[in-house]
C-alpha cells in the first residue's frame, strides 16, 4: 500500500533531524582549531532552535491529519463519495457545533421561507385587493437567486476539485420536473393554506415508493408500507373537506384544484430523485454543480415561457404598482438558495438521516408557526392527520432507512 504524502513528509522530517544531528556533532568535537570554541558554545542554541521549528512542523502535521479525519466523521459513505468537497469545514468547528449550525440554518431559512411565501401569495395588494398571481414568474427570480449563489459557493470553494463529469442535457431533464415541482407548489398557495401545502409537501416517500416499485423494480420492506399508509391517512385526514363555507369554490368535489396541484407537484419531486439518483449512480456528481446546472437550465426554460405567455410584463406592471413587494421576492428567494445549501452540508457531514429529521422537525414547527401568524385554524380531525404524517414520516427516517443500510 502506498505511503500517503503525509507519512513521507514526516519520515522525511525525522532523517532531516538525524542528518543535521550527526553533521553537527562532527563539525563540534572533530574539528580542530580556533573555530571550536564557537561551535561548542552555539551548538546547543543551533540545535534547540532547529529542534523547536521540527517540533512545531509536526505538531502542524499532526493537527492536519486529526482535521481530516474529524472532516469524514458522520458521514456516510455513498454522501461522502458524491459530496466529499462539503465535508471541508473550518477545522475548529467540532461536530456537534456543525449539527447546531445545520438545523439552525435550516430552521430558520426554510421558516422565513415559508412565512414570506405566503405572505406573497395570499396578501391582499392596494385598494383594490389584487392578488400575487405569478407563480412562474417568482420561481424565474428564485432560480436566479439561486444559481448566483451556487456559483458563488463554486468559485470560492471548489476551483481545484475535481470536475463535474454528468452530461449537461441530463440537468435539463432534471430541470424540467424541478420547475414542475415548483411551480405548482407555488400555484397550489392560491386555493390552499400553507400548512396543507407543507403537509402535501410531506409525502415524498409516496412518489419515491410509487416510481421505484414501476420503474425501478424495488422492494421495499413492511415497515415501509406501514409508514406510507400513516402519511396516505394523515393526509386524507387533513385534506378531507366538509360541506361548509370553509370549502373553496369546486366545494363539491372530494379533493380541491389546489390539492391536485400539489399531487402534480410530488409526482414532479419523485422524478426529479430518480434522475439525480442515476446521475449520482453513472457520474461524479458534485453537490453545488447540480444546483447550479439545473437552476441555469430553469432560468433558460422559465425566461422562454415567460415571454410566450406575457407573464413577465404584468409581473413588472404588478412590481411597479406594488414595489414593496420586491424585497419579500428577494428574501423569499435568498432563504431559498441558504437553505438549500444547509441541506447539503447537513447530508456531506451526518447523512440523509439527520438531514429528514431535521427538515421534518422544521416543518412541524412551520405550520404550528402559519396557523398561529395567519389564523388558519385546524380542527380536531385535522390534528390527527398532522400527527399521523408526521408519525409516519418520522418512522420511515429512524427506522426505513436504517434497514436498508443494514
């Protein structure tokens, strides 16, 4: 096996001070003359002053070779392989700091993300109570937002790494179901409140079971199924709508437009990890180049439907009538690109394990967080649903995948 850089620098660190030792030890008690009473009276600063920066140049070693180690720590192998450049942190930061700086980041960015979402979508503008209609429009600025930043993270961090070998059309396939996704997520604000949107939201296992058991052939265990039927449950529970005032405009229907949307929108998030799942599995994918690609191909396909449908000039009109309004987009879109990328370091350091918990804790307390600011009141049976898709969802984090990995 070959000796790492490391272990031959210090091999040769310990010969050099062998070497200038013995050359030392002739040149005092072999040399005749005059010159020898300098050479007994500075040996012993020569050689301690050689000896400290020695010392020091391996403690300096050393301390490397634990920050690297300390680097790898809690991540597991296939996020270390595809993410291994996220896995670079400043080397004070232990991990339990880094696990408090992870769920805050995405705690707080994804909480202001959703407080502001709503806030744009369903605030009544002007006298005459227009409302925030242009949902392609929003995604087009946070996909900028996004890219920016990526890009950013890209030429600080990344200039030396290896490069990105995934094919550029495959970004545009990924693209195409990520706007998908995102749009009618958005869309969906329109006729529903933002914690049936996030409880909606929640259900990502059920399009990732759907298209692995079609496409992909899988078999999942029991327990699987059992968490898939807590969320399925939870969901019709929550979703469920009364013959009362409450119920939108299609009140005879069993599922809204609105909750329709949201299916659109899960189908969309399950083929968007499927395609990441094989461009991570044929290609060396690395985080922050997907991010940028696919938002880069977003902006490509968003500028070329805004235009063919007109939407971007009344989204400027609706911006010049209402400019206040461009600092909610823009922060909406910045919490966006931050908590996306404490996504990311969440998975390179810990796992997709403590990532799904976190961002699962994150969207419970978002909700209890939009029913309290916005008043959107929750019965009893709705309670239960929230508790059963969380349960669910909890389940399928702990225990689904700590099975596959075994």
């Amino acid at each position: 096996m070959a000796d790492s850089p490391e272990a031959k620098l210090m091999r040769g660190l310990e010969s050099l001070d062998v070497k200038i030792s013995q050359t030392l030890y002739e040149r005092v008690f072999t040399r005749q003359g005059p010159g020898n009473v300098f050479f007994l009276s500075d040996r012993a600063l020569v050689v301690g002053q050689f000896k400290k920066k020695l010392e020091d140049a391996k403690k300096d070693l050393e301390e490397l070779n634990r920050q690297k180690q300390d680097a790898m720590v809690s991540g597991d192998v296939e996020a270390g392989n595809s993410l291994s450049s996220e896995s670079k942190m400043a080397p004070y930061v232990t991990d339990r700091k880094k696990l408090i700086v992870c769920f805050l980041g995405i705690f707080i960015s994804y909480f202001y993300y959703g407080i502001i979402q709503e806030k744009i979508t369903r605030t009544s503008y002007g006298e005459d109570k227009e409302k925030f209609v242009y949902a392609l429009s929003l995604v087009f600025v946070q996909c900028i937002v996004n890219a920016l930043f990526a890009k950013a993270v890209i030429q600080l961090m990344y200039r030396n790494e290896a490069k990105d070998t995934t094919p550029f059309c495959w970004y545009g396939i990924c693209a195409t179901t990520y706007i998908g996704a995102m749009l009618a997520s958005n869309k969906a604000l329109q006729w529903v409140n933002y914690p049936t949107q996030v409880l909606g939201k929640s259900c990502k296992p059920i399009p990732v079971m759907i298209l692995g058991v079609l496409l992909a052939r899988k078999r999942y265990p029991l327990l699987k199924y059992l968490c898939v039927f807590l969320i399925v449950c939870g969901v019709a529970l929550f979703m469920y709508k009364e013959n009362k005032k409450q119920v939108s405009n299609d009140s005879g229907s069993w599922i809204g437009f609105g909750e329709l949307l949201l299916l659109v929108s899960l189908t969309c998030d399950g083929l968007t990890g499927a395609v990441q799942d094989r461009m991570r599995a044929e290609h060396h994918v690395q985080s922050h180049h997907m991010m940028f690609n696919m938002n880069l191909w977003s902006i490509g396909i968003l500028a070329i439907t805004l235009l063919t449908s007109g939407e971007v000039f009344q989204f400027i009109a609706f911006c010049q009538r209402y400019p206040y309004v461009l600092l909610h987009i823009f922060t909406f879109s910045l919490a966006s690109a931050i908590g996306q990328n404490f996504i990311f370091m969440t998975v390179a350091n810990f796992g997709p394990l403590t990532c799904s918990i976190i961002t699962t804790t994150r969207k419970f307390f978002t909700i209890l967080a939009s029913v309290l600011l916005f008043g959107n009141s929750l019965i009893t049976r709705q309670w239960l649903g929230v508790f059963l898709v969380f349960a669910g969802l909890t389940l399928d984090s702990i225990y689904g995948k700590a099975r596959k990995k075994a």
